[in-house]
C-alpha cells in the first residue's frame, strides 16, 4: 500500500484562504417565503460568529448561499 496522496492528473488547484465573505444588501426566499431581506454581513478570514435564532430565521440559508447551492434574488456578495 502507497500512503503517498498524488493528485489526479487533471485536478484542479484549490483557491488560498479568502481574506473575507461579505454579504451586500442580500434577498433571498423559498418561493414567496422570504427569508432574508436586506442581509449585510461581512466575516474577516480567522474571525469566528455565531448565527442565532429561531427556526426558519434563516441561519442555514445564509451558509448554503456562500457556495451557491441558491442563487440570491437581490443583493450579493463575494469574497
């Protein structure tokens, strides 16, 4: 057994660390179930934050934007 880790011939080289996240004036909603409206965020790289709050209050939402597994409906953000 090789415990060497090779990359694949094709891999792709992942980006270095962001030096933040920032989140500009965010909408977002399921449908026409709003959940997020007006949302500024900024994160420096290394700074820890909790999100808080209800169900449904949108704290999952807000990290599955970041990869864009949704699209925003108004608004933006970028790293």
């Amino acid at each position: 057994m090789d415990p060497e880790i090779k990359d694949e011939p094709n891999a792709v080289q992942m980006p270095k660390a962001l030096r933040e996240i920032e989140y500009q004036d965010v909408t977002f909603g399921y449908g026409e179930d709003k959940i997020l409206n007006g949302l500024n965020l900024k994160v420096q790289h290394g700074e820890k934050i909790a999100l808080v709050g209800p169900s449904g209050s949108g704290k999952t939402t807000i990290s599955a934007l970041l990869p864009r597994f949704y699209e925003v409906d108004s608004g933006g953000y970028h790293d």
